[in-house]
C-alpha cells in the first residue's frame, strides 16, 4: 500500500497540467453537489422554526379533474375546515393563507412587506422563539381581533430602536395592534416565512370559510411518525366521499411530508405524470438521474485523460508484467491510483463547498438564512469521490491490463 500510494503521487507530479484538469473536474462537480445538498437539507430538514416538520403532514394543493379540463390550487378554507382541521387523534392542525405582499403604513413612510393570515394553531405547530410579547390566542382568532406578529426586520424599519409592542400598523385601511416579535425567518423555510401574521378571521369578507379551492395551506401536527398512514388515509378517504360538481368527476388532493408536497407540485408539470400518482417516486428517480448525468460528464473525462496517461506508461507496463505482475494486480494499481487522485480533488472540493457555503450565509442572496455543510453531507460528498475514482479508472486499467508485454515495452499500445 505504501508502495502504491508513493507512486500514485509520482505519477500525478509527471504530468502536471493532465492532473491540474483532472483535479478541477472533480472539485468543481463535488463543490455543485455539496453546496446543492446543503441547500436542499436546509429546506427539507427539520430545523427552527420548522423543527417539528418531521412529524408535519401537509394539504398545499387541490385538483379537481374531468373529462376535458383540470383545475389545480390551493385548497380553499372551508375545504381544510371540513376534511383536516378535525382530523382524529391528532396533537393540532392549522390552516394558513398563502403570502400576500402589502404595504404598511406609519408616520415615516410606506413600507413594503409580506403577510400570512393564520390562526391560533399555528403557533403551537410551528416553534417561534419570540423575542417579545406572544403570539394570538384562540378567542381572538374568534373574534377577529385586529392583532398581529411582526418579525423583528420589520418592527425595526417601522420603529427603530423603539419597541414595537402595542403599537399599531395599518394594513388594508385598518390599524392592527402589534403584540409579539419574533426573529426573521429565511424564505426556505416557507411555511413560517413571512414578515406579518394575523387571524385569518380578520379579513373582510368571510366568503372564503366557505371555498373548496382558494388560497390556503394546511399542516397537521402527528402525534408520531407512525400515525403518518392511518391519517393519510382517513384524509383519502374523506377526499373521495366528498361530493364533486360537473363537469368534473375526481378530486386529487394529499396529506404530505414536506418532500412528497414537493414531489406533487413538481409532477405536475403537464405530461409529467398525473398528479397523485407515484410523484414521489418520480421524483426521486428524476433527482437521480439528474445527479448521474451531472457525474457522468467528469468521469467521461476522467476516462479519457486516464486513457491517455496509461498508454503513455506502457514500456512500465510491460516490463512489470514480464516480471510476473498479474493482470488484478495492474487494475488495482491504477485503480488506486485514480482514487488517490479523486480523494485530492474530494479534499479540495471540501474545502471550496466550506468557502462558498460561508459566502452564502454571509451574503445576502438568501436573507436569514444559514446553511451547513454536516457530516452526513462530508461522508456522501466522499463516497462520490471514491465512486469518480474507481469508475473513472476501471476501463483505462482493464485496458492496460490487456497489453502484451512485448508491444508494450516497444512502447506500443496493440
């Protein structure tokens, strides 16, 4: 082993600008698939103020479909009111509106912002550290009472160094009593993310407690994971006895972790796949061919320039295998070779993904937003460098190994 790892590194110093190349190809794939695995695990995985998601199930989207046309969105409130919100057996359930831009108003100026109408619920699902003050009860939900949360961006645009609890904004002609703060919220995270929550029982007109299809989300809280099929299917079950109107004759909907919501607005993109049906396998497989197309361009590379360098070294070929090398012997060789050369550009890539990954959380590209590189992500990120290494280098090797020895001490290739 010795042996092999000093002349896996004398041989990388030979021809410096075919190892430059290869490194390269390795580090620059390795850094995308890093940073993109970061990005994905800080959206996808359960972390303030989501930190309960991995026992979140969730309704974003409704489909009604007929003979000769489909209708997809959101579903409405009276929908989740009448199939989720009351779902049994379940720690709490909470209908939320999608995010809608407004503009506050103050002494100083307009300010621009995003809004969410929620209800009590709500907070108890997700986990909000508040900074000051609390979030609206149950009664003022009831009631409609003018209240609201602010994140702590927008209560210092709106009063600086002032504290902004108990003072009023006016959103939609109407002034709104702040009562709590809480930190910012990074736009990953896109059920909490918003700048202000209110009830949703303070909007004007109560038309849309009644909607089918509207503009809300629901998520239910599990009691535990494994609660996650015996509600799915009492949601299924309750979607499929609900009455549909002509001309449409079958209702699509799901109770969904955060990944398979994904998966289900990712499938329905028009000949796709029909929505509902296996989209998360589909996504899965699409992601994978995706990442092995993305892996297959440098280990074509790899091949290639890996090719290249063994047909130069063919006299050496030659004279070990007329000392007795077996052919295994050779592949290993070069293999291990390959996987030492790998293993550096992995080294470096590491080293890049933590600079850019840094760049990212210090940059303002994605507000409030930290991502990491974790240990999980470090292992994977190695295993695809060792997989560039022995893909890379079994042809080349298997190649070499086939030289008759004569040809290759004359330096030939036949």
């Amino acid at each position: 082993m010795k042996s092999y790892i000093k002349l896996a590194l004398k041989v990388l110093g030979r021809r410096k600008f075919f190892t430059f190349i290869s490194i390269f190809g390795i580090t620059l794939t390795l850094v995308v698939l890093v940073v993109v695995s970061a990005i994905l695990d800080n959206i996808f995985e359960p972390r303030k103020p989501e930190s309960r998601f991995d026992r979140v199930l969730r309704c974003d989207r409704l489909q009604l479909r007929g003979p000769h046309e489909t209708m997809t969105m959101n579903p409405g409130y009276g929908f989740i009111h009448d199939h989720i919100l009351n779902l049994p057996d379940i720690e709490a359930a909470s209908a939320y509106s999608e995010m809608q831009s407004i503009a506050i108003y103050r002494q100083n100026g307009r300010s621009d912002s995003k809004l969410k109408k929620t209800d009590a619920n709500y907070w108890r699902i997700l986990d909000f550290d508040f900074i000051e003050g609390r979030p609206f009860n149950a009664e003022e939900e009831k009631r409609g009472a003018l209240v609201a949360v602010v994140t702590r961006g927008l209560a210092k645009r709106l009063f600086e160094h002032e504290s902004p609890i108990d003072k009023n904004i006016e959103i939609d002609g109407r002034a709104f009593r702040i009562i709590g703060v809480v930190p910012d919220v990074s736009m990953t995270r896109w059920t909490a993310y918003s700048e202000v929550w209110v009830p949703h029982t303070t909007s004007k007109s109560s038309d849309y407690q009644h909607q089918v299809m509207g503009s809300y989300n629901a998520i239910v809280l599990a009691k535990s994971r494994g609660d996650f099929k015996r509600l799915k299917n009492e949601f299924d079950t309750r979607v499929k006895a609900m009455p549909i109107e002509k001309p449409f004759t079958e209702t699509n909907a799901g109770l969904d972790t955060p990944f398979e919501a994904f998966s289900r607005d990712f499938t329905s993109i028009p000949g796709l796949n029909k929505m509902g049906k296996n989209h998360t396998l589909i996504t899965r497989i699409v992601l994978m061919i995706a990442a092995l197309l993305f892996m297959l361009l440098p280990s074509l590379n790899l091949i290639t320039l890996n090719l290249s360098r063994i047909l130069e070294r063919a006299p050496e070929i030659g004279v070990r295998k007329a000392f007795g090398a077996s052919r295994g012997a050779l592949v290993r060789q070069f293999v291990f070779e390959n996987v030492v050369l790998t293993l550096i550009g992995g080294a470096i890539a590491f080293v890049a993904a933590v600079l850019v990954i840094v760049f990212l959380n210090q940059s303002s590209i994605i507000p409030d937003t930290t991502f990491d590189v974790n240990f999980r992500v470090f292992v994977y990120g190695m295993l695809i460098a060792a997989v560039f290494g022995v893909v890379s280098g079994v042809y080349p090797a298997w190649r070499m190994s086939r030289f008759h020895p004569v040809n290759a001490l004359r330096g030939g290739a036949q």
